[in-house]
C-alpha cells in the first residue's frame, strides 16, 4: 500500500466515525432519502422507509424529500427503473403510511450521487430549508457527506445536514448495487464498490479545488472534516470554508 492510499484509508475511518454519530440534537426541515434498490431499503431495521415516517411523526422532521427520478441513473441504466425503483415507489409507501401528500416533497431528477446531492441543494434553497438529515444505507454516509458539501459550495447555499445511519443492517441481505447493476450486498459492496467510489470522489475532488470539485466531484476528506467541525457557523455566515485550509 503507497502513502496515498494509507492517509486515504485513514481518512476514511475517520470520516465514517464522525458520520456514524452524527445524527441532529434538534428537529429539522427535511429528512432526505437517496434513491436506493429496494433491498437496500429493506436491508436495515427499522427499513429506511420506517426510519423516514418516524422522523416526521415524531416530529424530528417538517418535511420528507426524495430523488425525484423515475429511476432512470447513469448509462447504460438511463431508462426508468433501471437504476432504482423511481420516485413514484417511494410516494406509494410514504402514502401507505398515512404521509400527508403535502409533506413529501421530490427534488429535481439526481442520475448519481453527486447529482443527487446538487438536486436536492437546489430545492434546499427554494424552500428555505436551513437543517437537513440525510438518510441512506450506513456505508454510504462518507460519499454521500462528502458530495453534499461539494454540492452546497457550489450552489453557494449551506445548510446543517447530518446523515443519518440506520441502528441495524443485514450485511448479508441481498440487494441491487450501486446503479441497479448487480446482485450484491452491503458486506460486498463496501469493499468492492464504496471504499474505491469515495476514493476516486477525493482523488478528483481535490486535483484543483474548488473548480474540481464543482465540475461534479466530492470534496475531499480535509474539507468534509472542516465542514463537520464548524458546520453552525459554516450556515451562519454562508462561506465554505471558513479559512484556508
């Protein structure tokens, strides 16, 4: 293993530390939910759905809000429902669960995870929102993370956002990866997928930052950690970052 890899494993750890405990003190405006394979969904307890509902129920939560594609993600996976089940899934089983219509609130059509997280920044700042919990499967916390702050120095809008990691996961429960691709599951996917996607998100992120990473990447891990450290007065004053790093 050369030095890059070491610091990026290192990094790595660190960053999924943070993230794993990472869930806001007080209610939010949004919890926002990755467009995700059904097994995904159903491969944490309470399933992501459940954690979702509960969120707005208990009141943790104003708002739920979603990818808005119809499933369709990058290609070859560029038809509906290729990628993901799609948006309409997700409004039939918050509607099963007795949300009201007005409360689910979709975001412009995301193909990947970067573009996810530009999405839902966009409707971010049209609504106002100023607090966010991002929820998703557990091992996608540091790219998902990494992506929204990217997405909001890009926007220029910055908002509190916290990831959300489920209390239980199935490692082992069968599921579509990343882009519907192949049948996998969270223990495969993480060594065989997630740690090279985060890695190569940091690699590019952070050639050239800021314009690299506003060319559609993730930032890279020194940034994402300065964003968790001083993230209230990141949203105070709206700059990112706060100082040269």
């Amino acid at each position: 293993m050369n030095e890059i890899d070491t610091e990026n494993y290192k990094n790595l750890v660190r960053a999924a530390f943070l993230l794993q405990s990472d869930q806001p003190q007080e209610p939010v405006d949004t919890i926002y939910l990755h467009g995700l394979s059904e097994g995904m969904i159903n491969s944490t307890e309470p399933n992501l759905f459940e954690i979702a509902v509960d969120y707005l129920k208990s009141k943790k939560s104003e708002s739920i809000s979603f990818n808005g594609s119809d499933g369709e993600g990058m290609p070859p996976q560029n038809q509906p429902g290729t990628a993901w089940p799609g948006k309409d899934f997700y409004l039939s089983h918050f509607t099963e669960a007795s949300v009201e219509p007005k409360l689910l609130i979709p975001t412009g059509p995301g193909l990947h995870t970067r573009d996810e997280a530009d999405k839902f920044i966009n409707l971010a700042q049209q609504m106002g929102w100023r607090s966010a919990a991002i929820l998703s499967v557990g091992y996608h916390s540091v790219r998902s993370m990494s992506c929204m702050v990217a997405a909001m120095e890009t926007n220029n809008y910055f908002l509190e956002a916290h990831f959300i990691v489920p209390p239980s996961t199935d490692a082992w429960s069968p599921m579509l990866g990343s882009q519907g691709v192949q049948e996998t599951n969270t223990f495969t996917e993480i060594t065989e997928k997630e740690i090279p996607n985060v890695f190569k998100y940091w690699e590019r992120g952070g050639a050239n930052p800021p314009d690299s990473w506003r060319s559609g990447y993730a930032v890279p891990s020194e940034y994402l950690f300065h964003y968790l450290q001083y993230r209230r007065e990141i949203v105070d004053q709206q700059r990112f970052p706060l100082f040269p790093l």
